[in-house]
C-alpha cells in the first residue's frame, strides 16, 4: 500500500481533519473536449457533496480502485464534506461539469492538497467518469489544477499512481517529471509545474494547458 504523504482522500486513507472553508475563486472555464463535448470548470464549493456522490456511482471499480488504491464502494458523508469544503489556498479543487444537462452531472475532479512541510509542494489527484476517459477531460482538468497551483506559489506536484494504472502515468509524466517506485506496485510522480507559458513543452500536452493558461487569460484571471 502506497505511502501517502499528507490530507488522507488524495489518496486513499481516511481525511485527517477538516479546514476551514473559504469562497471560492469567481471564475470558470467554458471549452470542448476533442470530440466537441462541451465541459464546464469550476472551483468545487460544498453544495457539490450531490454531483460528487453521484459521479462516483458513475466510476468503475477499475476506475476506484486506481484512484484510491483500495476498494471504495461509497463516499461518506465525512468524506464528501472533507472534499467539497476547502479553503482554495491549501486544499484546491476543479470540477468539471455538464453544462448542456440540468442536473449538472460530474464529469471529473482534479484536487491538489499542499504539504505541511514545504508549502511550495501538493500532492495531485485526478479523476474521470468513465464515459469521458480518453477524450482529453483528464488533461484539461490538469492543466486547469496547475494553473491554480502556480497561482497559489505552489511549483511541485507530487503523486502515487499503481504502477498497472498507464493513462495517469502517461498524464502525470508528459513534461520533466521523475518517477521512482514508491512501494510494490505504486509509484511516485514529481512534477515541477512550469511557472511560465514559455515554459511549457512542445507537446500535446503542453499545447493544452497553454491554451488553459491563454483561455483565462482572456478572462482577466
């Protein structure tokens, strides 16, 4: 079983304690996935405990098992609150959503929580429905968490993946991480977060999260 380093539910053990909660950022971003699904991202808020239930009815336990390294059949209610109540400073969160549906279903979370020991490094979760693995969301979600890292003078994501679990092994390791086995059958990402645009690579990914950074950009954020 993994080590996790800090903040419990970015891995897979049980919260250690809530902070406190702070409004979250005023901002969103309205864009498409590859095949032209159109995706709403914002910050979490607590009256998000119902479409974070609710997405999680929506993961395979392929998909919950690599996500918290362990088999999760429901989120409780301490869990929920432990998720959706977050100060955006030390515990930030995105959600995607659905904006073309009422409900606003969840279509995928990226969270990052800060190290008690060195405020500059955050432990890095991402999380995706099924339906819309594979189309870019887990990327996009990436780019949006990073950007709202640098924001907060955050310059290191860390993260444990399973060693089986390719996808987010292929997301987390698309620019200048280094990865060492933490335990059997997990390892361990460092990423340094690219504090420029400029710093971005020439690669799929990078092109990605440039057009995040240009898109809120645009927005004044």
């Amino acid at each position: 079983m993994a080590k996790i380093l800090w903040g419990g539910w970015v891995g897979q053990r049980e919260p250690l304690a809530f902070g406190m909660t702070s409004p979250p950022p005023v901002e969103s971003l309205r864009t498409t996935l590859r095949d032209g699904t159109p995706i709403l991202v914002r910050p979490v808020t607590p009256d998000d405990k119902p479409v974070l239930r609710e997405a999680f009815t929506r993961l395979s336990d392929q998909s919950r098992y690599r996500r918290f390294m362990q088999p999760v059949r429901e989120l409780t209610e301490q869990q929920l609150d432990y998720l959706t109540n977050i100060d955006h400073t030390s515990h930030l969160a995105w959600i995607a959503v659905d904006p073309s549906s009422p409900e606003h279903p969840g279509l995928g979370v990226a969270r990052c929580i800060r190290s008690p020991k060195d405020p500059t490094v955050a432990e890095v979760a991402v999380t995706v429905v099924d339906s819309h693995q594979g189309k870019g969301l887990g990327t996009l979600l990436l780019g949006v968490i990073t950007h709202a890292a640098v924001r907060q003078g955050i310059k290191t994501f860390v993260a444990h993946v399973l060693t089986e679990n390719a996808p987010m092994l292929n997301l987390f390791t698309a620019w200048g991480s280094t990865v060492t086995l933490q335990d059997a059958g997990v390892l361990a990402v460092r990423m340094p977060l690219p504090q420029r645009v400029e710093d971005l690579p020439r690669s799929p990914t990078g092109r990605a999260f440039r057009e995040v950074a240009r898109a809120f950009r645009r927005k004044g954020s």
